[in-house]
C-alpha cells in the first residue's frame, strides 16, 4: 500500500520532560518519526514540553510548540493547527494517555482527526492489566495468575488465591511507580494502599510471582498488511524481579534453543493480534522458567519504547521511521532498509555480535533513598556497548558508564575493588551486583553458586568466570614473560575487552613508579609495538549478508578492518555518554547541531558516544558513528584511524572536558576554545586572579586542600558558606553549610567526590538574585545569546532553579554590568564558541559566581526561545568563521516570557530528602511561554506535572526567617480566596499579621497532624522552606507527603511570590499558544 | 588456553589461511564453506542432511550455549563436514540440554574451528562466492590443507543425496521420541481420514515428516531411487519431494521419477531441493547463487497476496524462473534478490518452494503450506 494521501497534517504529542522511566529514547523515536513523515511529504504539529529536546529544534517539524502535554493544552492547539490525524506511537506512555483523553472527551471526533499508528481498542487493551490479562486468556495464551483490585479487601481476597511473594503494581503508572514485591501477608495492606495512591485510575493489579525467571522482550515490528518481523530479542541478565530499565540486558537472547526462541515470536505475534495492534513497533515480555521451559507473557507496550531505541541501536533497525512510516500506510516490503540499500525493511536482523546494555543510576545524589532494585525503575540513563562477544561487550559497557570503573570486579584507575560479597548480598539486586558476582568467582566461588545467588543463567556466568580466569593469568605476567607469549595474552585480554588502564593496574612491572595512567600509556605504547590495534566493524542488520553502506562502526580485535576512512575534511565530535543528573539530554542536543553544522560547512561529521537513546547515536545524525566508550582508549584510537582535522569537545558536558587533556598530550587538535582556557576557568585560584585582573567582583573564598584548611577558611569567610569540589558536574558534593559544627563532615565528602582534586569554599551569597548568561565568542567579539534570571534565590543549583528569559526582577543598569563583564570574560578567556556565565546580584553589587567556556544545559532553552541556534553557530566559530561572517553580531529580544522549570525525581526515589540546594537533582525541564510571566510560569508548572491549584486551601510552614515574606504571600493567598492552613509556629505568626489561619499538628505533635490533611487530600498547594541544610524530619515529612500525594509543592519563598502570580493570571484570563515557527518568524 | 588448546588450521581455495582454535574432532576435513545467518539453532543446521559437503560458518558469535537436546534433531547425526564459529561456550545453559556441542561433535568425528573473524570470512564469501576450503584440527600444514582445496572437485554435478537418504523404506515415526514436542503446540487440524503421504528422502528433515504427522498423515519415507512407479505402488494421497544436499543437476533419477509422479497426477510438495527437481522435470534450469541462502531470516513475498513470510532458508542453487514452462505460475518471490521462491501448477495440485516451511530452525510464518498441501490431497 502507498501512503495515505487522505491526510495532510499530522499531530506528534512527545513525551514531556525527562523523567525516570520515560527519557531521552523518546526524543529519538519523536525525531526519526517526524524527519520519516515529513520526507514522505506530511505536514508535521509537534507539541513537547521539553526544550532540551533535538525534536522541538524548529527546523524539524512545521509547527513546533513547545507546551505542557495536557489534554486541555491539545485541544486548544489542535483547533488552531487542525491536524488530520495524531500519532500517539513515539511519545512514550505520555502520547498514549493523551490520545486516550482526547478521545475520551470527544475531542478527536469533533475535530476530525484520526488516529494512526495505533487504535484507542489496542491501546486500552496493552495498558490496563486487567483488559490485556483478559484478552490473552481468551486467545488461549499463557499468563501469570492474577488480578485487578480497587481495594485492600478486594486485594486481600485475590492474594489468598495466587499465593505469596507477589507483585503489587498500581494501573496506568509511568516506570513502575508504586510497585512493589510483597513476601508476607502481613505487607500487603501497605504495599496496595501505596499502589492504589500512585494509580492515576486508582486500581492495583496483583500478580503470581515469577521471581527468578528468565526474563526476555522482543522488539516486533507490523503492518497494516499483517507483515510481521521480529527487530530484535533481549535477554536480561538480571532476572525477573527487577525493572527492565534498571536491569542489565544482552542482545540477542543468548540461552534459548529454538524451538524456544520461535515459541516467544509467535506468541509476540498473538499478542499483537490479541491486541488489536495493527500497525507499528511494539515490545512484548516473557519470563521463562529455567527449570522447565514453561513461558509465560509479562506485558506488552503497543508503542516505540526504551527498549525499542535500544533495538534500534543494536541492530540498525530504526524502529521509530519505520512505525512511522506503517503508520501512514506504507507497508514493510515497500519501505527500504537505509543501512544495506537495496533489501527491504520486511527482514528480521541477524546479529554478528553481542550487545550490553547497563543502566545508570545516581544513588549517589538521593541520600536516604534505596538502592534496592525492583520492579520500579530507579536509573536515569543507560550505556549501550558492542562487541564481537559478550565479554568484550560487558567489559566496554562498563567502561562507558562513567562511574570510575573499568573492569568487571568494580575497580578503576583511583578506585579498589568492590567487597567481596556474602551470599546474601549476591541475592540482592544492586547497581553494583555485577561487580559483587565478579567479585565472588575472582576469590573463587564457583560459578554455580554465583548463578544461583544471583539468579544470572549460567551461561552468564560462565563468561564471566572465563573473564576472571584470563585476569589471573594477566595478573601472573611479569617483565621475564617471553615476548610471543605477552603478545597472545595480550591480544586475547583486547579480545576480551580488557581497558589498557586495568592492564596498566594489572602490570605494574611495566612501569614501577609511574602512576597508573601513565602506565596505561605505556600499555598502549606496547600494544602499538606489538601490532594489537582494533579493528572496527560495520553495523549492518544483516550479519555481512549484505554490504552495509551506512558507516556505523564499533571496535574489536579481530582480523579484519571495515572503517574506510575517506580522505574528506572531517571532525569528530565527543558525545555526552549516559544521561545522568547534570548531564543529559542538552548535551545530546548540543553534539547532534554540531553534526547538522558541519554537514553544512561541507565537513564529514563523526560522532562518537555510547549512549543508545539518544539522537546523536542515530546512524543518520552525523555521516559516521562511532558507537564506543568515552574513555580516552577508545577515543584516541578513532583519532588514530580517521586523523580528523579536530575534535570537538565543548558540547558534550564534562564527558569529553574530562578527556581533552590527554588528547592534547597525545597532539590531537581541539577545535574551538583551548581546552587551557576551560581548565583555567575551572581552577579557582588562577580564575580568581583572572576576575581580580579584570576588575570583576567575586564572593570571598578560599582553597582547601584538607579539612583543616577548610576549617581555617571558613572560620575567615564567615558562615553560610558554600562548599564544592572542583571539576564535577551538576554539583555533585556542593553544599552550603551554616555552622561550624556541620563543615566536617561535607568537606570530607566534597574531598572524596573528586580524589586528588581540592575543595572550595566560597561565602554565600544570602539572598542573592542568580543571573546566568549564555554568550558565544570568536575571538574578536561576544554575542550575548540570552540573559535568565532564575527564580529561585542564590544557593540553589541552577539546574534545579527555575529561570525565566528574559529577566522579570533586574534593572537595566545591572543588565549592563552583566553584559560588560561576560564581554571581558569571553575575550579574556579567548572563547571560541559557547560561554556561560552564572552572576549573583546582591546589594547592587554583580558577582561572578562561576564562568563555563563550553555548551551549558541552557543552550537549547535559549535556542529555543529566542531563535538563535546557539550550538549551531558556536560549531561554525569553532570551524574558523566569524560572528561578523555569520551576521550574529546582537543579542536576540524575546516576545513574552519563557520560563524553564525542572522536573525532579522525588516520587520514584523514596526516602530521598526532597529539597533543592546546591546540588543539582533534577532530571529534565519544561518551558512555558506567554505574554505575561504569571502566565508563563504557570504553563511552566503545568508542563513540569505540578500544575497550580486556582482555588482550595495552602499549607504553609516556614522557617524563622521566611515568616515575614511568608506573610505577604499568605495575605496575597487568602485575598485570592485561598483557605490558609499553617504549623502552629507559622500559624502564629500569620495570625499576628492579621490573617486567618487553620493551625495543624506537626507529626511530632500527633494526628490529626499535616501529613494526615495533605493524604486527605484538605490542602491544594504547601509552601515549605526548610531550615539550612539540616534535615528538618517534620518539613521532611510534609515535603515527602507531598510528592507522594502530587500536591504541588514549593520550597522557596521567591518561587512562592512566582506562583502567586501565575495564579492570579490563572484566574484572570486564559493561556496563548504559539509555535516556534510564529515566534520566530 | 591459547598455549594449551589444541590449535585448528583453516584454509581456502584463494590462500586464505586461517588459524585458531579446535574442537569436535581430531581430523581433516575438506568442503564448500557457506555461512548461515541464523542466530539460533546450531542443533537443526547440523543436522540438516543438505548441509552434506558443506562447512558451515556461523555468524552468530556465541555457538554452543545450549547444549545438544534429545529432540531438536533434523536427522540422527552431525551432517555438515566443519563447523567455523567465534566463541565456543565453556558451558551448557538449558534446561533440555543433554551434552556439550564439543563432546557431540567430537563423538561423531566431525572437527571444527573456534577463535576465528568469522565476519571476515562471510564477507569473503559474499564477495567471492563460496568457496572451497579444508580444515585440519590434527596438524596438517597449512600448505597441503591448500592443496586439498584447490584440488577437491568440489558438489556441482555431484550427487550427494546417495550419502544421505535412507536405504530402505520405513513409516514416520519410528520411535516417538524422535518427535520433537516444543514445535508442535497444541491445536494442529487434523486431516481426517488419515491421508498417506510418501516422502522422498533426498535429505529429509525430520520436522517436515513431524508437520505432516502432526496434520494426521500416515508418512511413509522412501529412498531417493525410488522409481516413480514403485512410489506410486504404495498408493499415497500426496507425495513430498524433500530437501537435500547438492547440485539438482546430479541427480537425473531424481528428475526422473518426479517427471513420473509429474504425469501420474498425483499431489505434489516440493521442498528445496525437491523444488529444484520439479524445476527441472518441468524443463526449467536450475543455476548456482553466488553464495547461498542460509539463514533464518529471509522475506518471501508471497505474489497472490503480497503477504511477507520471514522464512529459514538454505540452498546454494536456484531454478531460473525464465526457464520454466507456462503452466508453471510463480507464487513466491524473494525480496532480497529476487529469485524464484516458489511455483505451482495451474493444471495439477503441484507446488513448491525454495524456503523450508518446515522452519527448524527459523520462523513458523510457512507453516500454512502444510495445511494447504493436505487441503490438496483430500
């Protein structure tokens, strides 16, 4: 069948901010989606909340709106834009529930707009359990027991029947929010009573246990034709228990026979048909006893998904053009397949080696939370590696996490083995249970314990063992082992995937007294003598059947090289590596325009980067990728092989920052910037001397090597003061500490935080507006990009602030000091690209807090907003041109007001404290627009899942210092015909200020206390400012109480006077949409 | 263990030379090396008796993890001449297995090669075509490996079905536990009465023999000399020309007797290389691919309905559609290359195709042309 050519307009909801569970992978299945549409000649709507995105960029779709993801918010753009049709496919759970509410509303039919890619009968039958459940039985296929309640006594009733341990999992919620294994009768009350609160329908469904089993998806793909492929199977090494998001997974299954193997196909395709999903990808899951065969179907998503951006980096397969394209009516033997050419898209691929992927988590930034996995998803981001077997695959994707490690005993180059595990230990699913199984076969249990500990199939195991095996005989190697015997061993552990940098701990008779990374040098040296490169293979979904025309490449060390590296000018740009807090999707952003503008400039753009859902790692994106670990191995090692002119390393966050010092030592070309100007921005001594030069004030502040020193210099600076290491990103380990009594202990975990590297100590600005600049520079001239005030107070990282653009609070006079000095700075610091500069206004007087000559997290908000693709023309001043060549030469005005708000991930990591400070915790962003700023920090609130109530009641509970603010927004409140409820010290004190108020018992003081109103759902909105950095347990509690509840929450007294106005405008009169296109038209 | 293995030499007819890892068999081994696609199943691919004469090279780096079951046998023995793979398993992960593919393959004399750039010798024998090749894994040089090679004659025009049917008739099956119970779910129809098939055993897999039993077919296997008169003697309701080894061109008895079937009217199924025999009783001409299709994962469209069916395919030679007669109407197509994938005869209930339905290893999407060869014989 030919496309449909009865639809024009089609509408693409995304899928919001990053969140955990639903994240990057959607603005890659959004972005292949709309480029596949608009190439086959489709108008494209896009509406996402999330500025960060590659497919909000306005040169992608036709209309682009960048607004909160609410059915209300849809209709209204739908009446604007009049779509013919939505496809709600790639835009994760967030474009299913939409399309399910606008259906519901009637809103789809009155204004005719069809639904492809996926039928409201399908979508309601794969989304509640209930439903799918039944629909698989009555096509006679095999599911666990099982069942839907609406009540703990129901709950109880149908858990007599399946037995324990069970699973409660709560309907209709995103990445297992709210589910739980349940072991005794006696926690199942809690755990349902916890699921019914997190189910946006408000039903738990209870499930038999198939703890331990073998868990599987299969990525499928359909067509309106009833044409059918299987892209890819997954195995989890992880067994069944935890989140798939959270599990380790392998590529293709590696312990199934095939009958076995057939027998999960065609059951995926009964459960498509079941279903009612007629066109497009889908995943389906199954767990598989071990012990006998017998396989049962977990669930199934009618929709692009994580796993289906991990598919479609492990085999080629791009699952999101081509649901796309059946969506429209295309069918898969009309469509062809981009990477071979000339076979079609109607194939299954054929994998000629082995794919891991591992998630990343940051238990490291939620103190307090569990790093227990279980079946509700508690990572942020995910590394992909590809090697020739799993070894080599497992070992390279533990080297791309970033996390330190290098090798499968947890070790790297400043970081010891972890523990030797217990038993009890290995049973526990944990971040670091791969390490801790290594471990165990390293000291010698024997691999059949291990595999029954951790439940991991032997065969995992077993490669593991052999692993362990091969490093003992490493580890016996010395300066006497005869050269022809080091060279096997040698190549082997390559083979392997062994990191020069383990060798180099492995083989201190190479280099005695050097340090570690120097001794990884000369590891590479000796390899180089000895001939033992990589070699680098094409990705091809056809397992060489075909020859591949699409440069997708990994590393291995095998006998023949596919790289061809053409003798074009070319760049190579370092992608981000796993998103993380601090460091996501923006950066992704920032590396995918860098490609887009040197395509343009005629240059071969190269990525290079390991992470499987995002935009950058698209084969298409830039003309070659490399999809390996940001380690400087396997970085110089393509530098080796395609001799670029340069390397970018500035957009990439701190990822390739990290790198670029050794890049340089190896001769290797950086592009923009020099990397000497980023180090001396980041080395507070020499930066406070450059500001001091330049006449640019900056708070006190001081270096400390050791606790003592820090004691000293923050007896000089007087308290608050804040605390940080150097050289991290999203500040990890910053704090700000208001006594002498609670220095200690920070400083010792700033001082662990980066090893080797010193603590600063600044004083803290008290109340201080926070300003942040983003500016680009050739050289010869600064451009400021925008200038954004953030909402929150000084002391609250900027990634988790909100921000407005342009600023709402600052007069013009301090504007122009901020554009002076970023001016001095840019040409100060000899920028060649992006510039970011964080200011802080206090008493008149400007500081500069901290400068960053690299893309910042805001590029892409500020693109957004303002129309000047920042990464776009930084990529062009790096390749040698002019801001006067390009006609950037003024800082863009802006209509309206964009606010950026964060999203934060309190609800899933329960037990973390839920407050912002200095370091950053959220996981993504929103922007809203409008006229007025009431109004756009209101649609900011909405897009971010908070929206403002315009009536009810507040509950207020202030610290000390805040109660005299804290008045006049309660006045402000309650004149807006808010109920005030308030602690009895707040409650007092507003009480004083003439104001009525409802006291209510702190928990200490016993029920009916405000955690007892906030579940009953009396109080609309809490306003809780937390004293300092002590946890305060009872604003814990409140805080707590109300990220579980969904109560929209505020913690700080300027984001209380923001939300103020954005209710009253709430009230006054109703929002505006505008795309992209019109704003900058 | 790259001091102690004991060490295999692989080289091919252009001078390749190869070294790596044994296991299986201390031997020598000289065949046509293909390579197979498919990404589960060695256990079917080994003993799938059209792999006589042939090396077979997996792409699939991992070989070995599953074991050798009872039951997912395509014939009783190891038929391929080598196996040339990545990573041999250290260990047997499956709830069916019985032993090791090393121990297994050892058992039955077969040698075998690990530690290989197998994509380096697929995309070899994309680009050349396939090639012949001689394997030592007991220290034969290198050089005299070459020279059996170069001087072997190679499978065109050889008939390699002698070595693989059986000698005498017998009734499917002959012992139950031959009959694999993962591939048959439940639910099957049932042909009633029990219509007698015959096969023709140039090669059979078994699960062809298990698709028919399954539908409720009494299965008599015959030798692949049966003349057609002695075939149609036992009065069968419908005849399978099976799978097989080799050239179609080296076998003129075989054409022979389909020819005799051919006007005897009676239904018919061609499978493989059964197809490739119809082809030629029907005057077609069959020609070598340049390297093959051995996998499980090629798309087949069906031309009647547009319909894809990812099918398991392996063959090495194909019946030129140009050359077939009028009455011969082509049902299926690949859409890889294009070749001939399927036929049927517009004036007989006669069809065939190149793919095998049977699957084992591969996708179920053909098994429906079971249903409609026992629609035909009723």
């Amino acid at each position: 069948m030919p496309k449909r050519d009865d639809i024009h307009t089609i509408l693409i909801p995304g899928s919001g901010p990053i969140t955990i569970g639903q994240a990057a992978e959607f603005d890659y299945s959004g972005t292949q989606a709309i480029k596949a549409l608009k190439a086959v000649g489709y108008r494209i709507v896009l509406v996402n909340s999330n500025p960060a995105t590659i497919m909000t960029d306005p040169d992608l779709a036709d209309a682009t709106y960048i607004e909160p993801l609410t059915p209300e918010v849809l209709e209204a753009i739908i009446a604007q834009e009049r779509p013919d049709a939505l496809l709600p496919t790639v835009g994760g759970q967030t474009g299913l529930n939409l399309a399910l509410a606008l259906s519901e509303r009637g809103v789809l039919e009155r204004y005719g707009v069809r639904l492809i890619g996926a039928n409201l009968a399908a979508i309601r039958a794969a989304e509640d359990r209930q439903r799918f459940r039944e629909t698989l039985v009555q096509a006679g296929l095999p599911v666990p027991k099982g069942g839907s309640v609406a009540s703990v006594e129901e709950a109880r009733a149908l858990a007599a029947d399946i037995g324990f341990p069970l699973l409660v999992r709560a309907s209709f919620a995103l990445g297992g929010t709210g589910a739980s294994w349940v072991h005794r009768p006696e926690a199942l009350d809690e755990a349902v009573r916890h699921a019914l609160g997190a189910s946006p329908i408000g039903r738990a469904w209870l499930e038999e246990s198939v703890l331990g089993w073998k868990e599987y998806e299969l990525e499928v793909m359909r067509d309106g034709a009833d044409n059918f492929v299987v892209v890819c199977s997954i195995e989890n090494l992880d067994p069944m228990g935890v989140h798939t998001g959270d599990s380790i997974t392998v590529a293709p299954a590696m312990t199934l026979t095939d009958p076995e193997y057939q027998r999960l196909r065609d059951l995926a395709r009964a459960v498509m048909s079941a279903v009612g999903v007629e066109t497009g990808g889908a995943n389906v899951q199954f767990a598989v006893d071990p012990r006998t065969g017998r396989t049962v179907v977990i669930e199934m998503n009618p929709r692009v998904s994580r796993s289906s951006a991990l598919a479609s980096k492990a085999t080629g397969f791009p699952i999101a053009k081509i649901a796309a394209l059946v969506a429209i009516g295309f069918t898969l033997d009309e469509i062809v397949n981009d990477i071979t050419g000339e076979t079609r898209a109607a194939f299954e691929p054929s994998l000629d080696y082995v794919v891991v992927k591992i998630p990343r988590w940051a238990f490291e930034k939620f103190p307090g939370a569990d790093p227990t996995l279980g079946p509700q998803m508690k990572s942020v981001g995910e590394v992909m590696a590809l090697g020739v077997t799993f070894p080599q695959a497992l070992l390279k994707a533990v080297q791309s996490l970033e996390i330190g490690v290098d090798a499968l005993d947890g070790s790297g180059p400043n970081r010891a083995p972890v523990p030797v595990p217990t038993s009890e230990e290995l049973a526990v699913p944990h971040p670091e249970r791969l390490f801790r199984a290594y471990r165990a076969l390293q000291v010698g249990h024997t691999p059949e314990a291990v595999a029954a500990a951790t439940g991991y199939a032997p065969w995992f195991v077993a490669q593991m063992h052999q692993v362990a095996a091969l490093e003992a005989r490493l580890r016996a190697v010395g300066s006497t082992t005869p050269e022809d015997e080091l060279t096997t061993l040698l190549r082997q552990a390559k083979r392997t995937g062994f990191a020069d940098t383990h060798l180099a701990r492995l083989w201190p008779w190479l280099a005695p007294e050097a340090p570690v990374h120097i001794r990884a040098e000369r590891v590479r040296a000796l390899r180089h003598r000895l001939g033992i490169r990589p070699t680098y293979r094409r990705v091809d979904t056809c397992a060489a059947e075909f020859e591949a025309q699409t440069p997708y490449l990994y590393s291995a060390y095998e006998h023949a090289d596919e790289a061809r590296p053409t003798d074009r000018p070319k760049v190579l740009i370092l992608g981000s590596g796993p998103n993380r807090i601090g460091q996501g999707i923006e950066f992704d952003y920032c590396c995918c325009q860098a490609a887009f503008a040197l395509s343009d400039l005629g240059y071969e753009s190269i990525m290079l980067n390991c992470n499987p859902e995002t935009v950058s790692t698209d084969y298409d994106t830039a003309d070659r990728l490399y999809f390996e670990p940001l380690t400087l191995e396997h970085v110089l090692e393509v530098v080796e092989k395609e001799r670029p002119q340069g390397v970018i390393v500035q957009f990439g966050g701190q990822t390739p920052l990290n790198l670029a010092a050794g890049l340089e030592q190896a001769g290797v070309p950086i592009l923009g910037t020099p990397p000497e100007a980023i180090r001396l921005a980041e080395d507070r001594e020499r930066f406070a001397a450059l500001l001091e030069r330049l006449g640019i004030p900056q708070p006190e502040h001081g270096i400390a090597h050791t606790l003592d020193e820090a004691r000293q210099i923050a007896a000089r600076l007087g308290y608050p003061v804040l605390v940080r290491p150097s050289f991290v990103l999203g500040g990890r380990a910053m704090a700000i500490v208001g006594e002498p009594a609670a220095l200690d202990a920070v400083v010792r975990e700033a001082l662990e935080a980066a090893p080797g590297q010193p603590v600063l100590l600044d004083q803290f600005l008290d109340d201080a507006y926070e300003v942040e600049v983003d500016a680009l520079a050739d050289g010869q001239r600064v451009v400021i990009g925008a200038i954004m005030q953030h909402i929150e107070e000084a002391g609250v990282h900027s990634g988790d602030s909100a921000c407005v653009l342009p600023p709402y609070k600052i007069s013009a006079y301090h504007l122009e000091i901020i554009r002076e000095y970023t001016t001095r700075l840019g040409l100060a610091l000899g920028v060649r690209g992006l510039l970011n500069i964080q200011f802080a206004i206090k008493d008149d007087i400007v500081y500069v807090l901290e400068v960053n000559p690299r893309a910042s997290r805001t590029v892409p908000y500020v693109s957004k907003a303002t129309g000047l693709n920042l990464a776009r023309i930084a990529t062009q001043l790096m390749a040698g041109r002019t801001l006067d060549e390009l006609g950037v030469t003024e800082e863009p005005r802006v209509q309206g007001f964009f606010v950026k708000e964060a999203v934060l991930p309190f609800a899933k990591l329960v037990g973390s404290p839920a407050v912002l400070g200095p370091e950053m915790r959220s996981t993504g962003e929103v922007m809203g627009w409008d006229e007025h700023f009431g109004h756009a920090f209101a649609k900011a609130q909405i897009a971010a899942g908070m929206p403002l109530p315009t009536e009810g009641a507040v509950l207020l509970s202030v610290n000390d210092f805040d109660k005299g603010a804290a008045a006049k927004i309660a006045r402000d409140l309650a004149r807006l015909g808010f109920r005030l409820y308030a602690t009895p010290g707040t409650a007092a004190y507003l009480r004083r200020a003439g104001l009525e108020v409802t006291p209510v018992n702190k928990v200490s003081q016993g029920s009916p206390h405000v955690v007892d109103a906030i579940r009953e759902g009396r109080v609309q909105l809490v306003i809780n400012t937390p004293l300092g950095a002590q946890a305060h347990s009872d604003g814990a509690r409140i805080r707590a109480a109300a990220w579980e509840h969904r109560v929209p929450l505020i913690t700080t007294l300027s984001a209380a006077a923001a939300a103020v106005a954005a209710i009253r405008a709430l009230r006054e009169k109703s929002f505006r949409y505008r795309s992209l296109q019109q704003h900058h038209r | 263990m790259p001091q102690l293995a004991p060490r295999a030499v692989l080289a091919l007819e252009d001078g390749t030379v190869l070294e790596g890892r044994a296991l299986g068999a201390p031997a020598d081994a000289v065949f046509e090396l293909v390579f197979n696609t498919s990404m589960t199943g060695y256990q079917e691919i080994l003993t799938d008796p059209s792999y006589r004469g042939q090396g077979v090279l997996f792409t699939a780096p991992h070989i070995g993890n599953v074991g050798i079951n009872a039951e997912d046998f395509e014939s009783p023995r190891p038929q391929v001449e080598a196996v040339v793979l990545r990573a041999l398993s250290p260990v047997v992960a499956n709830w069916r297995a019985q032993r090791s593919l090393d121990a297994w393959l050892a058992h039955h004399g077969v040698p075998g090669i690990a530690e290989v750039d197998t994509r380096y010798l697929t995309r070899k024998l994309r680009d050349q075509g396939t090639l012949k090749a001689a394997l030592s894994t007991q220290g034969t040089p290198a050089q005299e490996l070459l020279r059996r090679a170069r001087t072997w004659p190679g499978l065109d025009g050889r008939d390699m079905v002698r070595e693989v049917t059986t000698a005498q008739p017998y009734t499917w099956p002959g012992d139950a536990a031959l009959h694999s119970r993962l591939h048959f779910p439940a639910g099957v129809r049932q042909a009633e009465p029990a219509p007698h098939i015959v096969v023709y055993d140039f090669g059979a897999k078994r699960n062809i023999l298990r698709h028919l039993l399954a539908r409720g077919a009494r299965v008599t296997v015959v030798p692949a000399h049966t003349p057609a008169a002695e075939a149609l003697a036992l009065q069968p309701d419908g005849v399978v020309l099976s799978n097989g080894p080799g050239d179609p061109a080296g076998l003129p008895y075989a054409v022979q007797a389909t020819r005799g079937l051919l006007e005897a009217g009676v239904p018919l199924l061609g499978i493989c290389l059964g197809h490739q025999l119809l082809g030629l009783a029907l005057g077609g001409r069959t020609r070598r691919l340049k390297f093959g299709h051995h996998g499980g994962n090629h798309p087949v469209q069906d031309l009647r309905t547009g319909q894809v069916l990812i099918t398991a395919q392996n063959h090495n030679y194909f019946v030129d559609a140009d050359t077939l007669p009028p009455e011969a109407e082509i049902t299926h197509l690949s859409l890889n290359d294009g070749s001939l994938e399927g036929m049927r005869l517009q004036d007989r209930p006669v069809f065939s195709v190149q793919f095998h339905p049977e699957a084992a290893p591969g996708p179920h999407d053909a098994f429906g042309l079971f249903d409609a060869f026992l629609d035909t014989v009723r």
